[in-house]
C-alpha cells in the first residue's frame, strides 16, 4: 500500500473526501454504537490526532496502542480491560452495510460466544476461505484453501462475548488461529452470512471501487409489472407491446430520477418466459420500446433484471427472493442500505427486506411520483 501508507495507516486513506475510519464511524453509529476501542500500532498519532475523544463524531472513542508487529489476537488480548462483555470487532480496512437488528438477533439465537460475517462470495469478487454448513455455522476454516469446494468468506463484524478473549493465551498469536479451529470443533462459530459485496482498502487495486462505492452516487431500484404498466391478472402476462399500459405518472417520475442523476434498475418477475406464454425475445422487444419512450420523455433505464423462472423452479431469483436486488447491488457497486426498492406488492417487499434495501410500494394512496419524489427529497438532505 505504499506510497500511500507512508505517512498515514491504511484505514486513514482518504475515499470519497475522508479518511476510511471515519466511513466506519459513521456506518457503526448509524447502527446505535456509541463506543469505540481502536486498536492501534502503526503510526497510531495520525489517527488519535483525527479523532480525538470522538466528541466531534458524537461518539466516544478510547484507544490502545500496541507495538507495529502486533497480530489482531495479541492486540484484542492487550486491550482486555477495556472490551465490554460483549462486543462487536471489526477490521479497519473492510466496509460494508452492516443491518447490527439483524445481526443481534441472529446472535441471541443461536446462543454462540462468536458470530462472524460470512460474504457468501458467489460472485468470486475474492478467495473463498471457509465453509458454512446448513445450521449457519462454520465448518471449514482454511486460509490456505486446500479443502475443496470452500465458499465464502470471513470479513469480521464479528460479535464476541468477552469470555472467549480471557481464554486466549499470552504471546502474539493470530485470533482466527487460536480461536477458530476450537469453536468450529464444537459448532461454536456462527456465521451471518451476506450476499453484499463489502469495500476495502486492504489491496491498492480495490481502491477505485470503494471510492465509488463510497462516493454514494444514487440510485433506485423499480419493479415494473404494478408500478411502470398495468398489471395482467395473476397467472396472465404482457406479452407484447400492444398490451402494454402505462400508469399515469411513471414517465414524468423516471425524467425526475434521471434528472436528480440517480441509477435507475428495473427487477421483474416475467414467469410468463418458462411458463411458455412468451419468449426471451418478446420481452426484449417489449423492453426496447419501454426504454425508449422513457428516453423520449427525458428519462433512462440503466438496468433491467428479470426472472423468466417458473413458480416451482426454486431459483434465488424470483421475488421474493433478493437475487436480482444482489446482482445490482454487485454489478452497480450499490449500497443496498440506502437504496430504495419500490414495489406493489408483499413479494416486493419481502425482497427488499432480505436484501436489506428500504422498501417502499405504490398503491391507491401512493402514487409512484409521490414516492419518488420523497427519495428525491431525502438524498438531498
Ligand atoms: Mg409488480
């Protein structure tokens, strides 16, 4: 990372206009934490010089500065006195949306000293590590990768019960080192498995992508079949461009969109496709025309996303499924957390809710163009 990390560690290398760190910060408490232990070796005063006690953050901040050649366990294990009984570790070079609700939850469940943050990795968008097995526990943990088929892996916001750092022995040992292999012996290591891609500035190369990632440029996410078009009774399709009708307002809501320079993705169900009442090619066609008229009216489609899966195929694409929502979350850089999906019904919703997107349904008392134009509103706050 040099240059660079010449003057500054790496979690004080400036994305978006601000050091990495204070991204966290602000992501951690947006998600109710109010206190921070920073564990510090290389040129800690940069980073206590910016922060300070945290008061400038509305947070509180205390640190502990240990020598350079520190492994993580050492430096968690020297701060001891100073951890909560129960607490959450996150590595300074690795963001991403955390939902903490979820998370506890899912903590207080399985009754676990330890849950680690899985990324699923189905994407290869890095090495996979580790295995989870179908209770949701780690059951494979190999960093040299010579176990076969490994899929995911661990990216820290981890949730540990301090019982498990008073454990560990003296000397500077790694923590996934000492602690993984006996927790995952007794179905100890809970996973939170995610599909959300996570942004480091761990590698040079992932610089540009955390920078855009980062950088929050908007976008939203629309349904179209209910929300664009008026909706075929169930089990019916539209299945060409002389069926198709626009509800009122769409077109003047994707111009304002567009105009307030948000990313404009389109997910659909269209089950017609494997259910035989049309093909691929008819709903290209359909979908060449709906662009256009939408560009004619000043407005744009980034993306369209849809499912041709049948009911009872059991894809992870179809809605309510969150499939569709993740590959725009990964092929966009989205972050899911502040990204409004706007639907007209349950399975919509229940979409955004497993992929951790805001939800939001039009129905006869909420136009389209009402809701777009709060989204509108609130990014401008
Ligand atoms: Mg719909």
């Amino acid at each position: 990372m040099r240059p660079l990390t010449d003057i500054r560690p790496k979690p004080m290398i400036e994305i978006a206009g601000k050091p990495f760190l204070e991204h966290q910060v602000e992501l951690l408490r947006g998600q109710g934490f109010k206190k921070f232990l920073f564990l510090l070796g290389y040129l800690p005063d940069v980073v206590k010089n910016y922060f300070g006690d945290g008061s400038k953050w509305g947070v509180q901040i205390e640190y502990s500065v240990t020598a350079v050649e520190d492994l993580t366990g050492r430096r968690v294990k020297l701060a001891e006195k100073k951890l909560d009984d129960c607490f959450l570790l996150v590595y300074c070079d690795n963001y991403w949306p955390l939902p903490m609700d979820k998370m506890w939850r899912r903590f207080t469940e399985v009754n676990a000293p330890m849950m680690v943050t899985v990324y699923s990795n189905q994407d290869n968008y890095t090495k996979s590590v580790l295995k989870v097995d179908d209770a949701g526990f780690v059951s494979v943990y190999d960093k040299k990768k010579k176990t076969p088929d490994l899929q995911g892996t661990e990216i820290s916001f981890a949730i540990i019960r301090k019982g498990l750092i008073e454990q560990l022995p003296d000397g500077n040992i790694s923590l996934e080192e000492t602690l993984f292999p006996p927790l995952i012996a007794n179905k100890q290591l809970a996973a939170f498995v995610t599909h959300h891609r996570y942004y480091s500035v761990g590698d040079t190369f992932r610089l540009p992508i955390t920078e855009q990632f980062l950088s929050r440029r908007p976008a939203i996410i629309l349904d179209r079949d209910g929300v664009f078009n008026e909706k075929a009774p169930r089990a019916q399709y539209v299945r060409n461009w002389s069926e198709w009708k626009w509800l009122p307002g769409v077109k003047e809501s994707l111009r304002a969109l567009n105009e307030a320079g948000f990313k404009i993705i389109v997910v659909s169900n269209q089950a017609g496709i494997n259910r035989g009442a049309m093909t691929e090619a008819d709903l290209h066609d359909i979908h060449m025309k709906m662009v256009a008229e939408v560009e004619q009216s000043g407005g744009r489609i980034d993306a369209i996303y849809f499912c041709p899966h049948d009911w009872d195929e059991g894809c992870e694409c179809r809605k309510p499924k969150p499939g569709m929502l993740f590959q725009a979350q990964h092929d966009f850089n989205l972050d899911l957390s502040r990204t409004v999906f706007i639907g007209d019904d349950e399975r919509d919703a229940q979409a955004a809710e497993a992929a951790g997107c805001i939800p939001a349904l039009v129905s006869e008392k909420r136009t389209l163009l009402e809701i777009v134009n709060e989204v509108i509103a609130n990014t401008k706050k």
